[in-house]
C-alpha cells in the first residue's frame, strides 16, 4: 500500500525514474507476498493485494486472484468493490463519464452513506463534480464538502487527495 502511495507521489511530482524504481521495488515485495497469500488460501488479501498491485502497475500472470472488479464482487466485498469500481471509473474510457460510469458512482455513494464512508463518499463526488458533465449544482458541491470535511486529512493531505482524485489515474 505504501508503495502505492510513494509511487503516486512520485508520478504526481513529475519524477518518472522514481516511479519507475518503485514499481520495480514493489514487483519483488508483490511476488513474495502473493506467493505467501496464495499458499495459505488467503483469497481476500490476495484481492488485496492485486488491486494495489493493479494500481502500481504490475501485470498479472498465472496468479489466483481475480482482476479486482470480478473479485471483490465474487467475495461480496462492497467496501472493496467500490474501490475497484473508482479505479476503473477513473481510468477507463474518454474524460466525461458515461452513463454507466455515473449510475456506478452514484451505487457507490448509496452504498458509502448507507456505511458511513464518508471517505469512498466524497471521492465518488468529486468524481461526479469533475467529470459528470452535468450542470455544476450547489446541492452537488454541498453534497461532497459535506463528506469530505470530515475525512482526517490534514491540510496538505486533503490537496494531495483532491489533485490525486482529479490528475492521477492510478
């Protein structure tokens, strides 16, 4: 996961030989891991594990675990799926969201408040306000600083979310 995160930086940064070093970095962790998940039948951190190893980059190939979408909904895991489903929102097709692209992020936040996650919430929002390709409402700004204000970011974590949640992609 902390891979994850520096290699986000990095590429946030402009520094592609860093993210580059990461992603090798993290291949030898990633391997050693799965292979310890695997032989123990771990078959939700093996999800786990290949979501972040989807968001560093890293290619799967002869491994149990699902692709993230298909596993996470295979476990029941919505918490899970919902973060897969963002990741896939985020980095697939044209920059406006699709139709189907919104009715997900809209299931996602119904789930998000239904649990409380204000955390999945306001990332959904965003989203929503950023890409919809809706009219811009106040409702829909008041919905998102509603769940993002109580997020535990400090200041200059909660920028880096929302330049993480706009710019990067994975």
């Amino acid at each position: 996961m902390m891979l994850m995160r520096f290699r986000q930086l990095a590429r946030l940064a402009g520094i592609p030989f860093a993210a580059g070093a990461i992603r090798r970095s993290a291949e030898r962790v990633y391997n050693t891991t799965r292979e310890a998940l695997e032989a123990e039948g771990n078959f939700a951190g093996s999800q786990a594990l290949r979501l972040n190893a989807q968001r560093i980059g890293l290619t799967a190939s002869g491994e149990m675990a699902l692709p993230p979408l298909e596993g996470y909904a295979s476990l029941g895991a919505i918490g899970m799926l919902s973060i897969a489903i963002r990741d896939a929102v985020r980095t697939q097709g044209p920059w406006r969201l699709s139709p189907v692209q919104r009715k997900a992020c809209l299931w996602c936040i119904r789930n998000a408040r239904r649990y409380g996650w204000m955390h999945q919430e306001w990332k959904f929002r965003w989203i929503l306000l950023v890409r919809g390709g809706g009219a811009l409402r106040l409702r829909h700004v008041t919905a998102w600083w509603s769940a993002f204000r109580y997020t535990q970011y400090s200041a200059l974590g909660r920028v880096f979310q929302i330049i993480n949640a706009t710019v990067l992609h994975t």
